[in-house]
C-alpha cells in the first residue's frame, strides 16, 4: 500500500531562456522566485494546494510544462502508472522521469509538500 498526489507543476525552460521564463511566470503569480535547493528550481508559490515551479533544463531543451506526482513509495508508484501504460524515460537517484501513452513527460518523485500531501494524497493497495 501507497499513497500519491499530483503535487507540483513545472514550468521547465531551456537555459538559454531560464531567466526571462523564470522573471515572466514570477509575473504571473504576483511572487518573487524563491531558490530551492538545487539552483535550477524555483518555487512560485502555491494554486490551490498545487505547487507551482520553474525548472531550468539543459541547451536546447524543449520548453514545456511537466507534473510530478508525488508517493511516500517511488517504485511502488512507478510501477502502477507503468500499468496504466506510462514508460520509463529515465530513472535518477531517488525519482523517476516517464512519459505517458501520447508522449507526455512527468516524475514521480518523493514527497515534497508536506501537509498537502498529507491532505490529499489517494491510497492505493
């Protein structure tokens, strides 16, 4: 048994473009970026009880707007969106990056917001 929640929304921005991304979505929320831990995310704040993130990517990446799904158990998640037919682009220390059946890319990462996550997350057997 686990539990998971979409949690976060990234906005993911080559870093070519990562600052003027980073200053434009800023705007959009009325915030000022916080840095996270590693200095390609900053937070920019919450909707709702969704976390809203901009993540600087490598050159020449494709901008885009990814959701990570957050569990108190990674591989047990992985393995029940691989079921709904999700594939493993890749697997980093400690989260997973797939994409769904039509191509779209998402994580399923460890828990990061806390009581919301507590909240709302759903249990699955």
């Amino acid at each position: 048994m686990h539990r998971s929640r979409i949690g976060i929304v990234l906005v993911d921005h080559p870093e070519e473009h990562a600052a003027e991304g980073l200053a434009f979505w800023a705007g959009v929320q009325g915030v000022t970026p916080v840095r996270e831990d590693s200095p390609e995310y900053h937070s920019l704040g919450t909707t709702g009880s969704l976390h809203l993130a901009a993540q600087r990517t490598g050159p020449g990446t494709q901008p885009r707007v990814h959701l990570d799904i957050e569990t108190d158990d990674v591989p047990a998640e992985v393995a029940r969106v691989r079921a709904l037919g999700a594939t493993i682009v890749e697997e980093r220390r400690g989260y997973t990056i797939l994409q769904d059946p039509a191509g779209v890319v998402f994580c399923v990462v460890p828990v990061q917001t806390g009581d919301d996550f507590e909240r709302e997350a759903r249990t699955w057997e």
